[in-house]
C-alpha cells in the first residue's frame, strides 16, 4: 500500500511534466497532440547520445553521482537533450502543424500528429534499436525505509523527485511573475484578444512547443533513469499522459500537475486488485470517470 | 502462374475487407465529422464476437457457440454496435479532441483487454477453433479463396450502395448540415447529438462487421491483429482517398494497403539480413509520410469530396 503510494507519486511526477506541456499546447492551438508523448522518448535518447559522448570525452563523467545510478556524463546530457527536444517540437511544429494550421484545419493537425508519432517512434526504433536500454548497466542499491509496511526507495527515485519539484517551482515562478508568464496565459486565455493587446502570438506559440518539449524531454529522462528507455515508451505513456490533461482540465497547467499525480497513483494503486496487465487501460478509466462527473476537468471551464 | 492469381486472391480479400472499415470510418469522419481514435477497437470487437458466435467450444475461450456463419457475422456488427453505443453517450456530447481520445483510450483498453483476459479471449494467444463456413464443402483451397473474396466483394458493394444512398437521403444532408455547422442544425429542430450518435454507432457496426469478415478469412484472431496502430493505417487509407467521397475511401484502401504489402515484400526479398528485423519500424515511417504528406500538399485526398447541390433553387 504505502510502496503503491510512493511509487504513485514518482510515475506521477513523470506524467505531470508531460502533460504540461500537451495541457498547454492543447490549449492554445486547439489540438490533440497525439504526438506529444514521442517527444519523452525523443529526449531520453537524446540524453542517452549525450551522455556517450560526454563520459567517451572525458571518461571521468561516467563515474555516477554518490549512490545514483545517474552519471556525471547523464547531469551535463540534461539540460542539453532539454533544448534539443525543445528546439525539435518548434521545428516539427514549424513544418508540419504551423501549416495545417494556416489552413484552417483543426482537427487535421491531429491526424497530422499521428503521422509525426508514427515517424518519430519508428525512427527511434530504427536508429537506436528497438531492445529496451538503460543509462547505467551500475546498480543503484535501494534504500529500505521501512520494514512494516514494506518501503522500498532507490536514490534515483528521490533525486527524480527532487528535480521534479524544483522544474515545477521554476515554472510556477515563470508563469506568475515574469511578462512571458502573462502573455503566455493570455495567449491561453483568448489569441485573438491577446493577439490586440499587443502580445507576441508568434513566439508564445514557439515558447509554448520550446517549453513543452523541454519538460517533455525531461519527463522522458526521468522515465528512463527510474525505469528505461525504449522507442515504444512514447506508445505507452500518451493515454496515461492525456488522462492527466483531461483530469486537470485542458489548459490548466496546475490542473495538468495534479492531474498527473492522480493518474500516476491510481495507476499503481489499482495494481493492488488488478493483474499487472491490465495497467494500461486505467488512464481510460479515470478519462471515462472525469468525463462522466466533470466534463471539463477537474480546472477547466466550458469552452466552446 | 497460379500462384500470383492465388497471391492476388488473397491479397484483394484483405483490401476489400479494410476497405469496408474505411467505409464505415468515411461514415463519421468524412460524413458526419466524428473523429474515431479507436477503430481498432471496433473492428477487433466484431472480430472477437463473430468467432466467440461461430467457433466450436474452446478451452480458455468464452462461447463457442457454433452459430450459422451469417447469424455470428450479424451479431459481430452488432456487438461492435453496443461497444459504440456505449462508447459514443459518454463521449459524443464533447468537445472534438476528447472524443478523439477517449475513442483512443478504448483501443487501448480493448486491446489489453484482449491480451489479459486469457480465459475469456483466448489472451495472448488468440483465439481458435472457427471452422470457415462452406469449408468443409469445397475441397479445393483455390477455390474456396475465391469463393471468399466473392463474399467480401459482395459485402463490400452492398455497404458501398447502402451508404451512398444513406448520404442521398435526407438523413444523409442531415449529418453533413451537422458536420457544417452544428448550431445551425439545431436550430432548426434538430437534435445533433441524437445523430451523432447514430452515425457513430452505423459506421462503428461497418468497422465491425470488417472485423468479422477478417477473423472469419483467418479463422483466427489475436491481440496482435488489433493493434492501436490499426487504427492509423485505416486513417492513413481515408485520408490518402479523400474523406467524404466513397470511392475515393475505397481506392485509397488499396493504395496502401498495396505499397504496405510492396515495401513489405521489397525489404523482405532486398533489404540486407540486418535490416528485416526493422520492416515494420520503415513501413510505418512510410505510413506516417504519407499522412503526414497528404495533410500539408493535397489535405482533400486524391479523390476529393464532390460537393452536390440536393434541390436546385428556382
């Protein structure tokens, strides 16, 4: 019970950082981006080239982190798999969905974002194999903090956490105090209207895809780090991911952070009565069960 | 000789079979403007039902009932049917991106499902034990190929006609009205979500009864012939046709499910040893090209919908 809760609130972490970003690109250019998920993969093998390349510089980065599994190498991949996946959702926005969306055709974008997962996933596949991966063959030991009830923790999932916590304050500080933060929810708010106040529409879309991308990218390394990486995770972790969005209310960015946490515990919560098997279906269960009581999420509002 | 009439026997069953669900998903996209994310979910509820109906007793599997094939294919469309109605009073009164992914989310669903459920769908391994019907009849394995595609080519004009004139009629300009402008409809009296909810179901018994037609040609089916990524090439197909125009649905069926069997048989036959492992991963790469490619440079598909005046105003 209490390790289904802690584990909960780690794969829930994971899924809040992606749905922010999905929460927020829904919301402003009024699509489902059914491609959103691929971008967590996208940046946990971007990670992965980069910490090879960093620890094959310089082999000392691949000494890990005291009791982390995590390597130098993977710390200094960070933050550049984080603006290479951002940088990567602009351009495929620029290319395909700025266009289609030019076009006047909404839901088109989310045929168009099918296509953009089928080609990112099968790339991946192709270029990094289609086997399961993991950033360190090292075993990082787990901490047993508590015999009755059962606890387990490893340091990976605390550092996650950690991380998790500090990404998401940044953001909250991004979104209430600085101009972008404003515009950005302006821009959520109403285009049109924000668009005559004199906002940039142009750059908060590519910011929105650029930040996005960016907690997407993170997302995926965390994934990969507590569990691993494979070109099929984006596959699995899209319901769960647009739950989250759902749960909280599409364009709700705290919305998506809570909703996140639900999915993520419900999900390991209900491994206590069902077969491990069963575990992907429950993101549709929860999207069922929100629909039924709050069409709008448990943060939106109506919206026509 | 022999063997490529055979091959295309074969091979113009499954299109004929896929071309059925892109009928029945032209239905509600391209007539009614629903988005199904979840076609594999319908088309594998028909498959799934139609062998539970028709199959002889299996262990591990539910029913078995050995029903008269046209009664078990008749109760796949309509247990297809169910799934959708149920499916489409949850969603149907939402916004257009949360039907498209809750009907995802039932794919998924549908899907696992499928592959846990060991004692009820035969789990991973699929279920067995159908006997196709007539089988036992016509001895000759050629013949009775032909004498298949004969049945799918018969369902597949007979949902073709049934839908051209459905589209004719006035309930036909009722669901493009609906697909134009909803509010508009409403206004004049109608009652939008009632028939959305009927198209979404009519198209979901077509997805179905395709599904039955696939199971019943294999005599067999599994997890892994209900895939969610069923549901992207059925789009793909749609798409590469032209949403809105039944021809064009059927041709674009054609069109890929031949260069999907084309560049199958090319990377099998050319492509070096090390590369065949990664067939699928390529022809999906293809797949998403093509929708991806169809969407920026020709989004009305090649055969685009003819847009008809019903009554000429005088």
């Amino acid at each position: 019970m209490i390790q289904s809760l802690a584990d909960g609130i780690l794969s829930g972490s994971i899924i809040s950082l992606g749905a922010i970003g999905l929460t927020m690109v829904m919301h402003t250019l009024r699509f489902a981006n059914f491609s959103h998920a691929e971008l967590l993969s996208l940046g946990a093998y971007i990670a992965l080239v980069f910490d090879g390349v960093f620890s094959a510089l310089l082999p000392v980065l691949s000494t890990s982190l005291g009791g982390l599994s995590l390597t130098w190498g993977l710390l200094l991949a960070f933050p550049v798999a984080l603006l290479i996946t951002g940088f990567s959702a602009m351009i495929i926005d620029r290319w395909v969905f700025k266009r289609i969306r030019e076009k006047g055709e909404e839901l088109s974008m989310v045929f168009a974002s099918f296509g953009v997962a089928l080609i990112i996933r099968n790339a991946l596949g192709l270029m990094f194999g289609l086997e399961t991966q993991l950033y360190s063959d090292d075993i990082a030991f787990a901490m047993l903090l508590s015999q009755d009830p059962l606890l387990i923790v490893k340091p990976d999932q605390v550092f996650v956490l950690g991380l998790t916590a500090v990404i998401m304050v940044l953001l909250h500080l991004m979104l209430s105090k600085t101009t972008f933060g404003y515009s950005l929810r302006a821009v959520a708010e109403n285009p049109t209207l924000a668009a005559v106040s004199g906002v940039d529409l142009k750059r908060v879309i590519a910011t929105i895809w650029i930040l996005g991308g960016g907690l997407a990218a993170a997302a995926g390394i965390f994934y990969g780090l507590t569990n691993n990486i494979s070109p099929i995770m984006g596959r699995d972790l899209v319901l769960p991911i647009f739950a989250a969005t759902i749960v909280g209310g599409i364009g709700s960015i705290y919305g998506a952070v809570l909703g996140g946490f639900i999915v993520g515990l419900a999900a390991n919560m209900a491994l206590l009565i069902l077969p491990s098997g069963y575990s992907p279906a429950v993101p549709f269960l929860i999207i069922l069960a929100v629909l039924l009581v709050r069409p709008n999420g448990l943060f939106g509002e109506a919206r026509s | 000789m022999i063997g490529i009439i055979s091959y295309a026997v074969f091979f113009t069953t499954i299109a004929a079979i896929l071309a059925i669900a892109v009928l029945g998903l032209n239905f509600q996209w391209g007539n009614t403007g629903l988005f199904n994310g979840g076609v594999a979910a319908f088309f594998g509820a028909g498959a799934y039902a139609t062998i539970m109906l028709g199959g002889t007793p299996q262990p591990d599997q539910l029913g078995g009932f050995g029903l008269f094939y046209p009664l078990a294919l008749i109760g796949g469309t309509i247990i297809a049917g169910a799934l959708a109605w149920v499916v489409g009073l949850l969603t149907l009164r939402l916004r257009h991106d949360y039907l498209a992914i809750s009907t995802f989310g039932v794919a998924v669903a549908f899907e696992t499902v499928v592959r846990n459920a060991s004692g009820f769908s035969g789990g991973a391994l699929g279920m067995r034990g159908f006997e196709r019907p007539l089988e036992a009849l016509i001895a000759n394995p050629f013949f009775y190929n032909l004498l298949f595609l004969l049945l799918v080519a018969v369902v597949l004009l007979a949902v073709y006609f049934y839908l051209e004139r459905v589209i004719k009629s006035p309930f036909g300009r009722l669901l493009r009205a609906i697909r134009e402008d909803e509010v508009a409809a409403q206004s004049l009296g109608k009652n939008p979500s009632k028939i959305r909810l009927k198209a979404f179901v009519v198209g979901s018994m077509i997805m179905g009864m395709a599904g039955g037609l696939f199971a019943s040609f294999y005599a067999f089916i599994s997890p892994q012939d209900v895939l969610p990524t069923l549901t992207f090439q059925i789009w793909a197909m749609l798409i590469v046709g032209g949403a809105g125009n039944n021809k064009g649905a059927i041709a674009g069926t054609f069109i890929i499910w031949g260069a999907w069997t084309l560049s199958g048989w090319g990377l099998a036959n050319y492509a070096p040893i090390e590369a065949q492992l990664y067939t699928g991963s390529i022809q999906y790469i293809i797949i998403g090209f093509i929708i991806v490619g169809m969407l920026l440079w020709r989004p009305q598909g090649l055969f685009p919908e003819k847009l008809v005046v019903s009554q000429s105003g005088r």
